[in-house]
C-alpha cells in the first residue's frame, strides 16, 4: 500500500510539473497555403503592393488606416468565428520576391500573440505564378494550445486557401 501512495505522489508531481510548464510556455505554430495563378510576376507584385485595395479579393483580413509613410496598418483578422484586431507593420521584399505583414502590437483578450504572415510568390517556366502564404503566430497558455490544435489552426489553414482562391479569382478574371 505504501508503494501505491508513492507512485501516487510521484505522478500528481510529475503531471502537475507537466500541466505547470505548458501553462507558462508558449507555443509557436505555423500554417500555409499555395496556389498557381495564370499571370505573371509583375501582375502579382502589383496585386499585392496595392495594399489600399486588398478588400477587393482579401478574406483573411481587412486593412484600415494604412500608412504609406511607414507601412503600417489596423488589420482585422477572420479566422473562423474570430475577429482580431491588430496593427502591423508591412515590409516589401522585391529582390526576395516576398510582402512580410508583422504584428507590431498586442493583441488584448487573445490568447494569440505574435501573429505575423509571410506571402512570397516564385514565377515558372510556363508564365504562371506560384504564391505561398505562411502564418504564424503563439500561443501563450495549455488550454488554448488544446483549442489550436482543434480549432484555431484548421480555421486558419482554410482561410489560406480561400485567401489564396479569392486572389487567382481576382487576378485571372
């Protein structure tokens, strides 16, 4: 009986160390899409600097109060039932072929924090343009990581793609 009362404690320890670190920790995550769109480079630059027009074809997020000056803008961001409102800061990478959108505050009653997206775009041999938009972000406690993996992550990984589609749309019609 008494090594029963020892395995016990031993594992109300361990797992309350275990439930401990993953409530102090935060976790980072990732998610991306692709898509091809028939036009070329120069067409996709352009669609993608005109940051004054993405609600023309953008269904991850909206932009308001953009800076040309310092490239900042208020974002809202739909992933699945959520709106976060952020500011961020844009950053155009011509010779890298790539538009950074980082978060440059914080984001009050969220358990998400650094949430920054990197959409970058490749030209290939038949005309086309491959465009890649990679997500990420934090999570700062257990229980939201449980939420993530369930809920937040998919819904964000679907909002990729129907970003990506809302743009090809835009772009090729």
């Amino acid at each position: 009986m008494k090594i029963f009362s020892i395995i016990s404690v031993i594992l109300t320890i361990f797992f309350t160390a275990v439930l401990f670190e993953g409530i102090m920790s935060s976790s980072s995550t990732s998610v991306s899409a692709s898509i091809t769109i028939e036009a070329p480079q120069p067409v996709i630059y352009n669609t993608l600097k005109d940051v004054l027009n993405y609600e023309q074809w953008n269904t991850l997020s909206s932009g308001k109060n953009f800076s040309e000056k310092d490239l900042t803008r208020s974002a809202v961001y739909n992933i699945g039932t959520q709106h976060i409102s952020i500011n961020e800061k844009l950053t155009i990478l011509p010779k890298e072929n790539s538009f950074l959108f980082a978060q440059v505050d914080s984001l009050p009653g969220s358990f998400l924090t650094d949430l920054n997206n990197a959409v970058s775009y490749k030209g290939l041999a038949d005309g086309t343009t491959e465009i890649s938009w990679q997500t990420s972000y934090s999570i700062s406690n257990i229980t939201a990581n449980l939420i993530n993996r369930i809920y937040i992550k998919p819904a964000l990984k679907q909002a990729l793609a129907d970003n990506l589609k809302s743009l090809k749309e835009h772009i090729e019609n």
